[in-house]
C-alpha cells in the first residue's frame, strides 16, 4: 500500500475533510506542525499510521524535518494543505525526489515575487511597489495612485491589510500591520519555512473594481477565484466560486461555489488565470487564483496560490461537481491515472450549490453591530428563515464553542476576528447568495446578547476573544477530551 506524509499546519480546508480523504487513498502519518483541532484529534489517531507533533527548535530547519520524516515512514508522497507551509512541502519534496509543487512554488506564496513575475509577462494587475518600512511605503505612496492597500507579502486571509487614503495615513497603517502580523505569528497564522516573513509587505493601488455587467443577479462580490491544479505543469481549471462583497479593508465573507457567471464571462476569466499560473512554473499541486472583475469586460489578478482554496471551497467543489479534488492530487502524486475535467465546469453542470460564510460582528455595510452577542449555532438554525430546501451547519473547526462572545471586528486582523464559519447548500448559487444575506441581517437580531460587563470591554480587552481564545479553548478541551455536542461537524 502506498504511504503519504501529510504536513498539517493551520489554514487551508478542515483537517477532519481533508484527511479522511487522503486516508481513503493511502496509509498517511501526520506530521502537525500546529496543534490539532480537538473535533479532529481522536480521529486522526484512528486514520492515521502515525500522528507526530512538531514543536520548538525542531522545527527550525523545517524541510530537514519534512524529508526525514518522510523518509523514516517512507512516504511516497508529501502533500500539505496550509498556505504556511507550502513551500517547505515543495522544498522538501524536490530533495526527495517526489511529484510537489516545483522549485518555483515561492513565486506563488511571496505577492511580491509573484507581481514581479507577472509584471515580466505583461498580465493584467495592479501597480504595486515592494515595501521594507515606513519610508519606503511614504515614496510608493507618493508614486502610487491613491487610494492604495498595505499587505503583508507573506500573509493570508486578508490579514494585516490596511486602505491608505493619504500620506497623513502611512504611519499609522504600516505599525498597525506590523502589530496584526506580530499577532497572527503567535496564534500560528503565520509563514512556517520564511524567517522574518512577517516582516514583508507590498503596497499596491486598489483598482476600480465592479460586480455589473458580469452577474445578472444584484449582490455578488467584484471578484471571483478559478480552482484547478496544475499536472505535470500543466494547468487544469476545475471550476469558479464566487464572492459576497468584502468587508473593509477586503476580508472575505463569503465563498460561493459555482460563481454564477455566464459561459462567455467565464471563459475569458479562466483564460486569464491560466495566463497567470502558467507564470509561475508550478509542477503538481491545486491552485486558486483570484481575479477582480471591473467596468467592460476589465481585469486584474490579484494572487494565485500553490494549493486549493480554503475554508470549505474543496468541500463545496466536491458537493455540487461531485470531485474528491484532494483525493484525485492524491492519486496523481502517488502515479495513478486521474481523469481531470476537461475544462471549467459550470453553473449549469452543477448539482446545486455550496457556500461557506463568516460570522463577523458587521453588517452588509460593514458597520459594527449595535451591541455584543454570543454565538451559539442552534439558535441561528432554528430562528433564520432560510429558502426552502437550503441546509445550514457549521463548521467546528473554524468555530467558536457555542456561548462565545462574537469578536469585535478588526479591520487590521481581517479573519482573525471571526466568530464561526457556516456551510449551506442551496438549489443553486442564486438561492445561497440570497441565503446569505438573509442570514447577514438576521444574526445580530437573533444571537443572545452578551452579559453587560462584555458589552463595554475595551479592544485591547477583547483581542482573547478571537482565535487567542480559541486556542486556548481548544487546548483545553482537547486535555479534556471534551467535544461541544451543539457544534456540528464538517462533512466527511
């Protein structure tokens, strides 16, 4: 039986999903590089040959520790999911010799290797400059077309982005992103192979993006992502998912699979996601790349990553097309046929629609909730009227225990203040949008309110109440071997 070492580090798709599927494929040895979600811990002992947990200077030569690891079990594939590790992965697997993401996978993880790459090739983007500190980002300020955005090269889930309207603003966004960045580094949202990582930042202006003229419906995001994978170097689109607008600075709220865009308009966006990803060389490994749509038929990327998209868009993918994507990578890094779609899929091959949303304590105008709530998923289940046959779980993983306080949100800390993560199934990608928003409006109504005393905590006070917290909590209760019965589950 052939043996798969599954470097498992935050981010990416819920470790529950993601290895049960890699499971059905292959003896696995997980190799953690973050703790465990408790809703996963016990499972992951039964599925898998091995489970080790890497911690302190043993993880300071990360690609050492990957090829020796995979070389005691011996692996005859190296697969990871995380955005933070992806490029030790593909490191260590060039050194062993293995079917990985190629030695230019670093081109898909640092923005600013990746611009300049596409710059090279006349693909449609955004001005940017590289920025190393304060200074530097007051002359890309100057040069720059105003309004820009500040983000970390290394960086995900829209964390550390800040809008600059004006010089007079500079100083405040680049020590705030340095400080969210900091944070995220502590809580494990972080590069794992990169030292000083966090110390990297790019500025780029924010183009003029639109939703009309490509949705018939009102309602969807101006941007969308192509989810494929390249095999053998060459580029495969799967299938396009759709967006909710973004709440200021530009944290996504939702992921909506497939995105409904006529057949033509899809077209032209694969065509310029293969331009971009054929770019960067990659080998074997997913790939999703994000594209903002504007006023005629305009474009821009804005990034392409060495791995599948995150949260639930795999899950999502496989409900509504029927495609074990993790499955498949798989079975093709291990040498076994896979008969890849033969181009994008569409809305009208699709068994329905799947969608992912993230609870934050904003409304649809990304202003903040009245006043604090708790959030507790049975209530939302019962009490929001969703459409008929649209189906709402959520996702333990990615969620607070029932009883939390809902995190203020921070517009520096994007997802990091996130309270939970729900999936819904719908009839279509229509029926989830209007789902979502139905859900939007309803939450700070019907969650419970937080005692008086939450209500009037500082920001400072409430930063524990973000995935800090849910560390700790989930540590905890992993001692404990305690699961929150009221929490449900991703399906796998």
């Amino acid at each position: 039986m052939s043996t798969v070492l599954f470097v498992y580090a935050k981010g990416g798709p819920p470790l529950g999903y993601a290895l049960s599927r890699v499971a059905a494929r292959s003896a696995v040895h997980l190799l953690a590089l973050s703790t465990l979600p408790p809703t996963v811990a016990a499972s992951a002992e039964r599925r898998c040959a091995s489970v080790r947990t890497a911690t302190g200077p043993e993880r300071g030569d990360l690609v050492s520790l990957i090829v020796s690891r995979a070389q005691a079990v011996g692996a005859d594939a190296v697969i990871t999911f995380s955005e933070y590790a992806v490029v030790a992965v593909a490191e260590a697997c060039e050194k062993l010799g293995l079917a990985g993401a190629g030695a230019s996978c670093a081109l898909a993880r640092d923005k600013r290797l990746m611009r300049r790459t596409w710059g090279r090739r006349g693909i449609s983007q955004p001005r940017f400059r590289p920025v190393a500190d304060e200074r530097e980002l007051h002359d890309a300020a100057a040069e720059l077309r105003l309004p820009l955005l500040l983000k970390a090269a290394w960086s995900a889930g829209s964390t550390a982005h800040r809008i600059i309207r004006s010089a007079e603003e500079v100083p405040a966004a680049w020590q705030r992103a340095r400080e969210v960045m900091a944070e995220s580094a502590e809580l494990g949202y972080a590069e794992l192979h990169v030292a000083d990582a966090g110390a990297d930042f790019l500025v780029e202006e924010i183009v003029p993006g639109t939703a009309g003229g490509w949705f018939d419906q009102p309602g969807w995001g101006d941007y969308v992502s192509v989810e494929g994978v390249v095999v053998d170097g060459v580029f495969r689109p799967v299938c396009l998912s759709g967006r909710m607008p973004t709440v200021e600075p530009f944290t996504e709220r939702a992921g909506i699979t497939p995105a409904a865009l006529p057949t033509d308009a899809q077209q032209r966006v694969v065509a310029l996601a293969r331009e971009a990803v054929d770019a960067l060389g990659l080998e074997n490994c997913g790939t999703h790349t994000e594209i903002k749509l504007g006023a005629d038929g305009r474009m821009w990327v804005i990034e392409t990553a060495a791995r599948f998209g995150g949260a639930m868009t795999v899950p999502q993918i496989e409900e509504v097309f029927g495609l074990d994507l993790i499955g498949m990578l798989v079975d093709h890094l291990l040498g076994r046929p896979v008969t890849w779609p033969a181009r994008a899929l569409t809305p009208q091959e699709a068994r329905g629609a799947a969608g992912s949303f993230v609870v934050l304590a904003v409304d649809g105008a990304g202003d903040a909730w009245p006043d604090r709530r708790r959030w507790d998923f049975p209530t939302v289940r019962d009490a929001v009227p969703l459409s008929a046959g649209s189906r709402l779980s959520v996702v333990a993983e990615n969620s607070l225990p029932d009883g939390s306080p809902v995190p203020v949100y921070d517009p520096a800390a994007g997802a990091n203040t996130m309270a939970a993560l729900c999936l819904l199934s719908a009839a279509d990608p229509e029926t989830v949008l209007q789902d979502f928003r139905t859900l939007m409006d309803a939450l700070p109504s019907v969650l419970p309110q937080a005692e008086s005393h939450k209500e009037t905590e500082t920001d400072a006070e409430t930063k524990t109440e973000t995935k800090t917290e849910k560390a700790e909590k989930d540590e905890k209760d992993e001692k404990d071997g305690q699961c929150k019965a009221e929490t449900v589950e991703a399906r796998s």
